[in-house]
C-alpha cells in the first residue's frame, strides 16, 4: 500500500468528509479500522466505547509507546459562514481546509502513517494507535481505554495541535453548575413568586472575584475561572423561574481534584453572597448522560484533569532533541492553552504524555480551520525519529 505523504493527506480528506459529533463517531471509527487493516497492522479493532486501536507488534526489547487522537469533533456551526465548506475536505493555498483539519483528522491520519512505517523495519517494542471517542466532552473513551488495561503503554504521544513545538502538560477543565432556587409563579403576579433571577446581580461579580484568589503556575500559568451561560427552568417567558443555573468553565492546575473544585467555589460564594430563605444557592458539578455510538450509556462529571511533565524528564528531552534533529528547529517546550486526553493518560494514570502535531491552535474549533499542509509534511517526515526516541527513553526510564 502506497505510504506517502500524499496518502496521508487522502486520508484525512476522507475523513473530513465524515461527520463524527461527539457519541456519534460510528462511520469515522469504522473507517480508521478499514485504513488500520490496509496498512498491514498486526491487530485491528474497536473497543466496547467504540474507540478505534491497532497495534503494530515490537521485538519486545522496549515498552509501548501510545499515539493518540481523537475521532470526534464539534459542531460546524451555519456551513454558509465557512470559507470552503466545512466537510469538504479541499486543498487551496497549501492548506487542507474542514472541520477536523487540524483537530484533529490531519494529525490522525500523519499518526496512523507514522506508526505503519515501522512494519518494515519493527520496533524495539509494540506501537499502539488509538484514537479514541468523545474527547470533546471530557474523554470517555480515553479514559475507558486506560483504565481497563486494555493497553498499558509506557508514553504516550497526543496529536492535539502544538505548531511543531513539544506540549508538556495543561491545565484542566471542570464545568460547574451555580443553582440558585426560589419560587416559581405566573409572570403576570410577579409578586406571589420569589425570582431567583433577582440573586443573579449578587453572584456574578463574586465568581469574578473567586477568579481572581486563583493560584498561578510557572509553567501552565494562572488557573483561570469564568462564567459561560446563564439558563432557567421553566424556559417558558411568560413564567418566573423557580431555578436560575450559571454554568462557569474552570480551567484547574493539575493539583485541584474534581470534589476539591466544587468544594471551594461553593464555600466562597455562601461566604459572601447574602442568600435568605426562600432563595438558595449550591454549587455541583456538571453533569451530562453521554451515549457511545456503541450504545454504552453513562453518567459523567464534566472534569478532565490537568498534567504537567518535567520539562528535565528524559522523555520530554529525547522527544525535543529528535524533532531539532529532524526538522532543523529546536521546538519549543510548552504546554497546552487547552485540555486533552493527556489529563487521563497523565493527570490521572502518571503515564508520561507529550504533544506533537502541525496546526495553529487559534484555528480551532473555528469556521476557518485549516492544516498548513508544509508543516504537516515536516511533522509526517519527524514523527519516525520521534516514536523511536521516545520509546527508547521509555526503555531507559523503565
């Protein structure tokens, strides 16, 4: 089967063409398998999340490596406000244009190449591909897949966007809930209801003022913490609500746990928002019942957690020192502004995780997403050099 660069682009074009929503990632997954099994890798398959895994085997000499993307992406928005259109999966101006381009179908199918180049000639140990289901709403399928042992790799490699540079770590992502509850009533007789809506004005500068206690690390920078929606029940405008929520997004350093988060916010805000009876106010976390395309069903708290490596470690040097190497561009060592599936391969398991992958952050999740098909190529050529480097530092540290 034809392995060049030009292949690799046909791939992620096909699989632009392929709408995969998050719990949705059906069609993408079974394509992935198909291209698993054309390429020769030794095992090929689907977990029961619906997460799409194939193994290349090594010489045993070394533990796994794990490169990783995900299959799902976000919505297109109004297809009339995109450039090109948004599933079209085109080629102009050197870029490869789609939802999906650079996050995260480009890099998935450079991954999936880079690991089949390695059935020539096997690596010292087994090469795991898997490019996992509903990262987009916090990583059900990486954190499925890690926490069964299904796969137990000693690194792992995240195909998120880094622009050629080596990602570190990030800071994590909880979605919280504010409740505030009163007294439902018809609109026309304000004054037999109690309006939640009237406690809103006390709360909202006070989460702006719980932002800013938030700590600040030297790497990942500051924790940050923001109020994104303001939603009431009953939704009917001719009823005054008995519940107001205000859902705030806070990015967390990886030493903040899940309970620990809605712990404290909560804590703050009833020490400093007045809130007499028959109001009240608590704070949870966010919570949502995701489906797998595979028909599994779960509850889940919307926390990923967040990670950060060593910038010392053996890992993070032997990666840099192949892409200087490789590219000629000593790449800079960084982390994420935004969450991946390295929070649970990382933040949770303690399996060392890095970045590499084309594309500028600042198209994603846009109407103009796009992958530089230049930096891609470089990517594509570098990522050989860099399994290999970080397999062996995995060996060393093993």
């Amino acid at each position: 089967m034809d392995h060049s660069f030009d292949q690799v682009i046909a791939f992620a074009q096909d699989l632009i063409r392929i709408p995969g929503a998050p719990g949705a990632e059906g069609d993408v997954a079974q394509r992935v398998r198909q291209e698993y099994e054309a390429l020769g890798f030794d095992d090929a398959w689907i977990d029961e999340n619906g997460s799409a895994v194939g193994r290349i085997r090594g010489r045993g000499e070394a533990p796994a490596v794990m490169l990783s993307c995900h299959l799902d992406v976000v919505d297109i928005g109004d297809p009339d406000t995109w450039e090109f259109p948004p599933r079209g999966g085109i080629i102009n101006g050197g870029f490869l244009h789609g939802r999906g381009a650079m996050d995260i179908k480009g890099p998935l199918a450079i991954q999936t190449y880079a690991a089949a180049h390695f059935l020539a000639d096997r690596p010292a140990g087994d090469i795991i591909v898997a490019h996992t289901v509903l990262e987009e709403r916090g990583g059900w399928g990486m954190e499925r897949l890690i926490d069964s042992g299904e796969v137990a790799p000693a690194a792992v490699i995240i195909g998120e966007s880094t622009n050629g540079d080596i990602c570190i770590g990030h800071r994590g992502r909880a979605e919280l809930l504010i409740e505030i509850t009163g007294v439902a009533g018809h609109a026309s007789a304000p004054d037999r209801a109690s309006n939640p809506l009237s406690i809103l004005s006390r709360v909202l500068p006070q989460i702006e003022r719980f932002a800013d206690t938030l700590a600040t690390d030297p790497v990942l920078g500051r924790a940050t913490l923001a109020a994104t929606a303001v939603e009431t029940l009953p939704t009917s405008y001719n009823v005054i609500p008995d519940i107001v929520r205000v859902i705030v997004d806070w990015r967390v350093l990886p030493d903040t746990t899940a309970d620990d988060a809605a712990l404290r916010l909560d804590r703050f805000l009833r020490d400093n928002v007045d809130v007499q009876e028959p109001f009240a106010l608590n704070v949870r976390f966010n919570a949502e019942t995701q489906h797998t395309w595979t028909g599994r069903e779960r509850m889940r708290r919307m926390f990923t957690p967040g990670f950060l490596l060593d910038p010392q470690s053996p890992i993070v040097s032997a990666a840099a020192g192949s892409i200087a190497s490789a590219t000629g561009r000593q790449p800079a060592v960084r982390p994420w502004t935004f969450a991946t599936d390295g929070g649970h391969t990382c933040g949770t398991h303690g399996i060392p995780t890095i970045g590499y992958a084309p594309g500028e952050e600042r198209f994603a999740h846009t109407n103009r997403e796009r992958l530089d098909l230049d930096s891609a190529r470089i990517a594509w050529e570098a990522h050989p050099a860099l399994i290999t480097a970080v397999q062996q530092a995995a060996a060393t540290a093993a």
